[in-house]
C-alpha cells in the first residue's frame, strides 16, 4: 500500500505538477477516496490509468487538488497591475489601508502584499486581514514556512530579503511580516461580513461557488468595502453582473465599488 501510494504520488506530480507528497496524507487520502467513489474507480493504479487517458478527468482532478493551492505574487503581472495601479498611488497619497484577502490559503497572499506594501516604502498603520475556512491551512500560513516550490515565484533577490532558509528545501518568512498580517478563520459563505475595506481580494476561492452564491458573495463583498474600494479577483473570475452587484470595471479582474 505504501509503495502503491508513492507510485500514485509521482505519477500525479508528473501529470498535474502537484507535489502530492507534501499534503498531510490521511485527509488527502480521505479525499481521494470520495474523488475515486464519483468518477469510478477502485484504486490508485485505476485512478492513474483514468487520469492517463482521459483528458477531462485529469482537469477535474487537477482542480480538485488545487483547491488549497496558492501562490507568491500568483499571476505575476496582475499583482503588478494591482503594485502600480492601486497600492502605489495610495501609499503616496498618504492612505493607510485596510485590506481583506479573502481565501488566504497558506498565506502566500496576504504575504505578497505586506513584501509589495514594504517594497513600496510604506509606513506602519496598514492592515491585511487574511481568512479561510480552512483550518489547517491557516495554521500553515501562521507559521509561514514554505518549501522551495511553494515560493518558486519570489524571484532570489526576494527569497534572499525576506526568507530564513530554515531546513533542507525549507523557507521561513521573515518574522516582521507576520505580524503585519492577521490570520482568523471566516466562512465566505456566512451571512454578514465586517466592513470598512479599502481593498479585498478574492482570488481562486468561488470555482467551486454556484452562481446565486457568487452573486450574494460579491453583493457582500460590495457592502464591506468603503467608498471606492478596490475588488480583486482570480484570473478565471471576471464578474458579469457588475454593476448590478454594486460595481464598475475599472480593468480586467479589478472592480471599484460603485457609488450608491
Ligand atoms: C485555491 S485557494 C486560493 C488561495 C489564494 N486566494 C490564491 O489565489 O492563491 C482557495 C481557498 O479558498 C478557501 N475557501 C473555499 N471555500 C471557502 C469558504 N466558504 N470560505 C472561506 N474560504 C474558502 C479554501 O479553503 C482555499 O484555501
């Protein structure tokens, strides 16, 4: 069993670029069992066989396991867009923000942008609130401490500035971020939400939303956010319904509340 979940692992990384090896393996197991139990197999050397031959399973199973996936700087030009677009003209006009990233996963993002607010030589008195449902990748994000591949992104100059090598193919962030970002469990899918946010971001987390439960998030997100806030959301997410949400395109994937 054990070398038939190893054959599996590698077989997945070589098929999906996800390193399985490094989920915790009972709830993966767990989860893999409910993912064979829909499409129909048995085992692991079926599940492989499946995923080797039909191209539609594989894109379901590699969604399936990003679920919790994130990333530094994740579509790099996008948050370069948001750099330059957003944070950077509010740091010079003096704005201390107070931002939500929503679906924080291993903390990636929030981290990201306390590298960017720092980069950008602003001064304390931002806040990043970061949420998930998910606990256990919160406890990940806390602690702050990726392998190699999960920070592949963070260009050297980066990874040399902002994280501690603390093992073999281990990477700490640097302690000063930690506490810029504050880390609390939040269910997106709850009925209120706190509000004053001059930006959120919301990124990769409703593929797996309905659309009534897309448009009551964004109608949400639309009362948290002050005057003019700032939406961000995932490559794949551009909102349809807008401006009968409560918002105006202001570019691809960044969306500012509408004024009422
Ligand atoms: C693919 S990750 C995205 C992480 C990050 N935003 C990014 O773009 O890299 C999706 C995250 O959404 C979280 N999520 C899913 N449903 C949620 C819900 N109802 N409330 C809060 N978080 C949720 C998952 O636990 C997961 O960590």
């Amino acid at each position: 069993m054990e070398a038939e979940y190893e054959y599996f692992c590698r077989q997945v990384e070589a098929l999906t670029g996800v390193h399985l090896a490094s989920y915790k393996r009972p709830q993966m197991e767990r989860r893999l069992r409910s993912f064979m139990g829909r499409v129909g197999v048995d085992g692991f050397v079926s599940l492989v066989c499946l995923l080797e031959h039909d191209a539609r399973r594989l894109q379901e199973f590699k969604d399936f396991l990003t679920i919790n996936v994130s990333d530094f700087f994740r579509n790099t030009d996008k948050f370069d867009e948001l750099r330059e677009r957003i944070l950077k003209p509010a740091v010079a006009r003096g704005q201390r923000l107070r931002i939500w990233s929503a679906g924080c996963s291993n903390g990636s993002e929030p981290y990201s942008l306390a590298i960017i607010l720092e980069e950008l030589g602003a001064p304390n008195g931002h806040t990043i609130w970061a949420t998930d449902i998910d606990e256990d990748a919160l406890r990940k994000a806390k602690a702050g401490v990726y392998r190699g591949y999960e920070i592949r992104n963070v260009d050297p100059a980066r990874r040399e500035q902002y994280f501690t090598r603390t093992g073999n193919d281990e990477w700490t962030i640097a302690e000063r971020f930690h506490r810029r970002v504050d880390f609390a469990v939040h269910d997106l899918l709850a009925p209120t939400f706190p509000s004053g946010f001059d930006l959120i971001l919301c990124r990769n987390v409703v593929i797996y939303f309905t659309e009534p439960a897309k448009d009551e998030l964004y109608r949400k997100f639309s009362e948290s956010l002050k005057p003019s806030g700032i939406l961000f959301v995932g490559g794949a997410e551009s909102i349809f319904k807008a401006h009968e949400l409560g918002f105006e395109s202001v570019a691809p994937f960044f969306y500012r509340k509408r004024a009422a």
